[in-house]
C-alpha cells in the first residue's frame, strides 16, 4: 500500500507542476532559477516588478484591436 501513495503522491506532483507551468504560473520561478545562473551578484527583480515587465512586453506593440 505505501509503494502505491508514493507513485500517486509522486504522480500529482508531476502533475501539479506540468499544470503551473503551463498556466505561466512557475515563469517567476524560473526566471530566479535563470537569473542566479547567468547573472550571479546581480539582484533580481522583485515578484511585481517582474510581472509588470512581462506584461509590458506583451502588450507593447498592439496599437489597435483589428
């Protein structure tokens, strides 16, 4: 009964992460991960500061709906 807990517990994890990671969720995440491999010494942005910027850079060149 425990091997069985430990494949489900070990399955929803899985699970749980390829979810976050498709719904964006983990990018804050991943940038900290990035950031501290290639710019290490370098402060990183702060959760806000990093949302902001992704969302500038989204929404930058749209001008008009059509």
């Amino acid at each position: 009964m425990g091997t069985r807990l430990t494949f489900m517990r070990a399955f929803f994890i899985r699970l749980w992460r390829g979810v976050r990671e498709l719904s964006g969720d983990s990018a804050y995440e991943q940038y900290l991960a990035h950031h501290a491999a290639s710019h290490p010494g370098q402060p990183p942005l702060s959760r806000q500061a990093y949302f902001q910027r992704q969302q500038q850079q989204q929404w930058e060149g749209i001008k008009r709906c059509c």
